[in-house]
C-alpha cells in the first residue's frame, strides 16, 4: 500500500492556526478509510522565516519540497509587514509557475448553515466549479514603461497566450465536466472587446468542444457571466476561464455562496510531474490572528480536495460530509458563521463526525 | 434661451421601440421645465442601414452627428445577422474613440418595486456609481499570432495605459466623488497578479488623491472586488475602473441591483469637443423585439442621464424621479418586473408623472 508523502506548510498568520485542524481531520479520514499519510512539516514560504533569512523559501526549496506527493499549504501574507509582490511572488506563484500547477480549481458550493448574500436560493441549487488557467495569460511579465515622467509616459503589459496553455487548461475542464451527471461547460470570454486574445480562446473552445460531442457547452462575456453567477447560479457546472477572468469568477461565485471564508482551492499539475499545493481560498488574516476564532472549514476542505487528488476519493467525501454536518449545528460553528465554536472545537467536531 | 440639438439614433431590435418613450418623457420633462431640445433623427448605426449600404454609417457620420450637443441612441446588434465586430466596432465602439468619449458612466441604484438578487437590501441601500474608461487599457489593437497552427503557436495582446488616458479618467472620478455627500472612491485594481500595468494604475489613483484632500479613497482587487459588490454593495460611493474592469463592474453592479435591463449609461466626452452618447444598458434584445413589450425605463434614464450632462439639473431629477414612482406601481411596470404594462404604457406613464 501506497505512503503518501504530504508536505505541509502552515505560512502566516492564522494559517499556523488552521493547519492544526486540517492536520487532525485529515488523519481521522484516513485512519477511518485506510489511507497512509505522512506529513513533513516546513517553516519557510512565510514572514518568520523572511525575516530571519531574508527571502521567502531557502534556495533548495525545489529539492526539500518537489518529491512530495502534495503540499498542504495555510497561508502566506502579512502586507503590514512585507509587500505581496515579495511574499506571494516569492512563494505561492513561484509554486503555481515552477511546478507547473497549470490549473486552479475552486469550487462553488451552497453549503447547509452558511448565510448566502443571495435570496431564495438554498443547498443543492448551486454547485459548480471554476476552473482557472494557473501560469500564463493576463498574468505575464512582458511590458514595460516609456517616456517615465512625461506627459507622454505609458505602460504596456501583453497578455500571453499559448496553444499549450490554453488547450491543456481547456481538456482539463471538459474532462471534468464529461465526468460529471449534468456535462455542461461554460467558457469565460471576452471576444467582444478583448479583440486578439479572447477570439484565439473561443478558438480553441471551439476546437476543443468537437472531441467532447458529450459535453454540451456555451460562452459569456465576462460582464454579463458575472452578471449571471449573481442572478441565475443554477446555470452552471464547470466554468473555465483565463487567468484574470477565473481568479475574478472562482472569488465572486464563492461569495455568492456566502463562504468566501471557508472555500478550498487547488493549485493542480495533473500530470504529477511536480506536487499541486492545496490551500484555503482564505487568506493569513492578520487583523483575528492569534485569538484562535479563525475557521478551519477552508484549510479542512482543502484536504478533503488534496485526498480527492491523490485518489482518495471515500476518504475526501467524508471529509466534505463532516463539513456539512457541522455546520449544519450552530453550536459547531465559529463566529464568521454566526456559531460560538473556536477554531479547535470546530476542528475536532468535524474530526469525530469524519 | 439655448436650444439642444439632439441626434437621435434609434439602432436596432429593441431600440427602435423604446425610442419614442425616451423621446416622450423628454418632451414632457422639458416642456415642464423650459428646456428648448431639438431631436434630428438618424436611421445608420442599425442592420437595415448595413443591410441596404454595406456598411454601418456612412463615410461622412462625423459630419452628421458630430456637431450636436449630444447622441440619444437605442441599441445596436443583431448577432444573428451580422457579427458584433461589425456591427459594434463599426458603430458603439467608434464613437467612444472618435469622439474620445473616454468616460462610461453607469449608475447602480436599487430602485423601488425592482426585485433584486441580493438578500436583505431595500432602495437607499444601494447607490454608488461606476465611472470606467472607456479608450483605452485591455481593448488595444496591439498585438498579434505567431507560428500559426502548429505546437507553438501563440497570441499576445497588450494592455495599454497612458498618462493622459489614465490621469482623465481618474479626475473625472475624483471629481465626481467630490461632489457627492459620502466624497469616497474606490479604485478597482489588480496589481498584485497583473504587475506591471495595474501598479502604475495604482500609482496614477495615488497622485490624484492628493489633489483630493477632501476624497477618502480606497482600492479593492477585482476579484474581491466583485465579491464586495455582492457582499457589500452598502460600501461604494464611486467606483473607477480600467476599460475592462469597468465594463465587468458596470454590468455586475447593475445585476446587483436587479436593474441590468433598466440601467442607463453615458459614454461621455466631458469637455464637450465631441458630443457624448447615452443609451440604455440593455442591447437590441431580438428576441422580444417586434411584441412591444421592452422595458423603456433604460432608455428613459438614459435621456435623464442626456439632460444632466447638458447641465439641465431639473429636468434631469424630474424624469428619475417619475421613474421611481412608475416602477412602484405594479400596473405600470412592464412585464420583466412582473407588471402587465405594455412599452406604450410604462413610456406614457413616466411622461405623465414627470
Ligand atoms: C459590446 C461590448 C463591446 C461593450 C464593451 O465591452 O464595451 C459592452 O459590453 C458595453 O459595456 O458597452
Ligand atoms: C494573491 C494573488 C496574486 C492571487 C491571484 O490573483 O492569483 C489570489 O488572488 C488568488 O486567487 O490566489
């Protein structure tokens, strides 16, 4: 039987106080389901560690963390402390772009107990995920500025993509909505304004959509798709879009489920060339930081999609139906959600409930 | 005494109907309140104009219109006709560049009797304006595809800001913000993903704030943005936007408030070298044109919107004001927010209560 290898790296804030939990439930689901975990603990990709050594992960880091089967990751962050383009260059995107994680993942989930922002809608009407290109796109290093300090001064920053990038991150979101009961795929555009890059996406959705003759699937302008996730979130099932469009949608559509704060992501090389990080769509928070009140349910359900990604799929659905069960009670809730619970009683409800 | 000499463009589907309701509450708000407008009516900018000449305006369009104090225009676009790119580009999109109406000004105010998709928020709630620019930034024509079908092909489009592009549309903002009670803005960015144009954006907001001591301001990435405008639409006063940032924002806004079919716009040219357009949110909607059933309340708003920019104070308030009355009544409200009224009806009742 297969030991897999988690590393696990808490970063700042209350991700040090949330990994604890993620740590407790994930050992409980996989005593309970047979699963052999192994967890190596990492102190860098955090403030503590900048500031002691003056960079964010030590130069070996590809070597100390690139043979894990999966990184479990808290937070990263302190912008009082160090500027984000230091510490989430540093580490976070450093992983999404050296190790390949060529896909984010969110889901979009109305969960029993937590307050929607959106009325008349209850669990089961939204379910969807956004899928993300994770590497390129609007996201790129290429630009620049001209005539600096006059009034002819400019900047240029090109949006970049690529066959590669975009046909892998397109079969990705057609295979995962071919496996799903509804089959149906919504791609991001913006072809209407967005007049090089956005048509060459459509492009190859088209191209990609003639070997999916199982997946039905249609397009939105990202104006009038945000537009949608807010009035009819019941239309979708996998969205997928670029960089900028699925880091905009995979914030919004979670905020219309009201759990914002305990959604889970997936930084996901599918190939497992390089391990995919896994971590809460949360932040390190450092305004509650050190009370203990934070809630553990986005670093909790972030496990149950790191087990779910190493093949663990019974494991991973206990995990997200301890989730629902918990906070279905008030009393097992924490404060963000209207319970009392603080962030261990919370943790080790959903332990038991595993 | 002024005249106002007004171009009135009705385009297609949709438009063609709600024009005569626009038209008549003007009459009436400006009859009431001695305003002399003179409306010159034009038949391009539509599918029957391309249809009969090949193209959408005719090559002297600047001639025709461009000497008026404003363009009162409907709705262009019939995709299944004509291609967006045609008929947008050859029209909407034109006039934003040639008559360099860098500003876009969409209000998001949660009406009375307008059911909206957030829970909890009644009107007053609600009511915050979006200012984008509208020249400039993601819709370049920079750009380009390398190695086209094979492995390696790519596409790149760049992003373009410049001094005078970004410094107009913030001071516009600025200014606006000035003038209103709560005196706050808020800058939408994303310079922690997109890193070389989003910071000088930033960079632009934070030497304009200093000419605004009176302006508290904040700035918000896109994508907690958007989930801020579902989560806390109470927050905003005036929005300011890149071309694509504001183009999601004006529509997500809207849906907010649930009035994405009655929302009004300008596309504005604030020193008044060109004339400005307004026109309703919604687009040629060809699917419900022909029954007479739109909604002319976009359409309307938009002509208040007109009347304001012409600096016509009071005429301008009168027509929202009907507005709001109108849109209490069930009997009055068209069928889209559950009244029975008819395009007529709703037209006539606003004028009457102007
Ligand atoms: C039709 C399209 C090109 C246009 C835009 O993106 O500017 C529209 O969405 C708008 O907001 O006026
Ligand atoms: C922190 C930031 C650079 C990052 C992104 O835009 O990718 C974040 O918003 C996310 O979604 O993981």
């Amino acid at each position: 039987k297969k030991q897999y290898r988690i590393a696990v790296i808490p970063g700042d804030g209350i991700g040090k106080e949330v990994m604890p939990e993620g740590l407790r439930v994930i050992e409980a689901a996989a005593k309970k389901h047979g699963v052999d975990v192994k967890f190596d603990h990492f102190d860098f990709a955090s403030y503590d560690y900048y500031e002691k050594h003056g960079e964010m992960m030590p130069a070996d880091w590809k070597n100390q963390i690139g043979k894990h089967d999966a990184i479990y990751f808290g937070a990263v962050g302190w912008p009082a402390k160090i500027p984000d383009h230091i510490s989430l260059w540093g580490s976070l995107i450093k992983f999404r772009r050296e190790f390949d994680q060529y896909v984010n993942l969110r889901p979009v989930r109305l969960m029993p107990g937590v307050p929607s922002p959106l009325a008349n809608r209850k669990p089961g009407d939204i379910d969807f995920w956004v899928v993300r290109e994770n590497t390129e796109g609007e996201y790129s290093s290429v630009g620049g500025r001209m005539f600096p300090d006059t009034d002819r001064e400019f900047v240029t920053q090109q949006t970049v993509m690529t066959r590669t990038g975009v046909d892998r991150i397109l079969k990705f979101a057609f295979d995962l909505a071919q496996s799903r009961p509804k089959k149906h795929l919504t791609s991001a555009t913006k072809s209407n304004g967005i007049s090089i890059t956005m048509p060459y996406w459509d492009e190859r959705v088209e191209a990609m959509a003639k070997k999916y003759p199982g997946v039905k699937w249609d397009k939105y302008h990202i104006d009038i798709l945000t537009a949608n996730f807010v009035l009819h979130p019941d239309w979708f099932d996998v969205v997928v879009g670029s960089n900028l469009f699925g880091d905009i949608l995979s914030d919004l559509g979670p905020a219309c489920t009201g759990t914002i704060g305990i959604a889970p992501s997936g930084n996901i090389n599918p190939e497992g060339d390089f391990p995919s990080v896994f971590e809460p769509v949360h932040g390190s928070a450092p305004d509650i930081a050190g009370q203990g009140i934070a809630n553990p349910i986005g670093m909790i359900w972030s496990g149950a999609m790191m087990l779910e990604h190493l093949g663990e799929k019974q494991a991973a659905a206990a995990i997200v139906g301890a989730i629902e069960r918990t906070l279905g009670e008030r009393t097992l809730r924490t404060r963000d959600l209207g319970g009392n619970a603080d962030t261990t009683a919370c943790g080790k409800a959903v332990a038991e409930m595993v």
